[in-house]
C-alpha cells in the first residue's frame, strides 16, 4: 500500500474508497493554456452549484454559502425583524499596505465589499465572472503570474480589498499562499444595543 494510500485512507481488502478514490484523481491538462482555464472555470463553478444544492438538501440558510464581508454582523431587532448591518472600520498605523508578504488562501475569510459572483470559498457562482477568472488563470498557467492582492488584515483573519478573481484562481488551481499587501485594520464599536 502507498503512502497516498494510508494519508486518504482505505477501504476493506486494501482498496481505496469511492471518496478517497475521488480525491486522488488529478486534474487533466491539455497542454492548451486556455482551454485549461476554462476547465478549472467551469469545475470551480461546478462545485459551488453542487455547495449550494448541498446546503439547500441539509436545511441551511443560502446565507450561509455566502462570502463573508468585514464588519457586517446580524441585527437583533428592528422594524422588519433581523436584518444586516456593517460597522465603519479604520486603518491602524500609516496610511497605505503595511507588509507584502504571502498568505495562506485558507486564512482568507471575506471581502470588504459585498459580492454574489464567489460563494465562501471563491468559487465562482454565476457565469459574470467567467472572462476575468480564465484570463487570470491562462495567464498563471502560462508562467506569466499576476499581481499581488490587496488584504485587510483584521481579528487576524484577512479580507479582499482587490483579487477576488485572482484568489478564486488560485484557489481552484490548488495553491495554498498568495503574495498580498497586507492593510491592517480594526473595526469602531457598534453603536447600539441590538448588535449580535
């Protein structure tokens, strides 16, 4: 037995289950830069659609898929019941990014401004934003690279200010880092009682 074997696990007789079977299938390039883009597109989309069907047939809330957005939280009370609100949010130190450094696309939690086109994941979820994400990635598959994203860091969690394609490619192309300018942030207390 392999040691991909033993890390996915194993079913009985030595044989690999149906989901570690899954996970051990790689992705095919064709060799053709653009047409690979527009695979890795259309699987990224691909698994949102099935995230989303998922979550509807377990009962969650579609909310729940959605990209987080940095300091919007969930109003207790109001005229129309619960409903969302965003606190003000401010630099910490001088003004501009603090750091370029890379980052852990895991550690990626949101964007500062409200998108539908990503779920929580960036992967896409409509076809609006399928130009931008295979020019990025035929331009990454191509050894060209791109540009580093522009974060904020707050809580020690970090959220998009400019990339949302680029992570969402870099994501779906497998890649656990990406270079970023890193802002630092801290969001202003709310004001009011009815703020969970």
């Amino acid at each position: 037995m392999s040691s991909a074997d033993d890390h996915l696990g194993t079913a009985r007789h030595g044989k690999l289950s149906g989901v570690a079977r899954m996970r051990t299938v790689e992705h095919r390039r064709t060799g053709l830069v653009h047409q690979d883009a527009r695979d890795d597109f259309d699987r990224a989309r691909r698994r949102a659609s099935w995230a989303k069907l998922a979550g509807w047939l377990h009962g969650h809330p579609s909310s729940r898929n959605r990209l987080a957005v940095l300091g919007e939280v969930m109003t207790l009370t109001g005229a129309l019941g619960p409903g969302v609100r965003r606190l003000e949010y401010e630099r910490v130190g001088r003004l501009g990014p603090t750091a370029e450094a890379l980052v852990p696309i895991d550690q990626i939690v949101g964007t500062v401004e409200p998108t539908r086109f990503f779920d929580r994941h960036f992967r896409p979820t409509s076809e609006v934003s399928r130009a931008r994400f295979e020019w990025i990635a035929a331009e990454i598959l191509s050894g060209r690279g791109t540009d580093p994203v522009d974060l904020y860091r707050c809580g020690g969690q970090y959220y998009v200010l400019d990339g949302r394609h680029r992570i969402a490619v870099a994501r779906a192309l497998g890649e656990r880092w990406v270079l970023a300018n890193i802002t630092d942030v801290r969001l202003n207390p709310p004001s009011g009682p009815n703020v969970s």
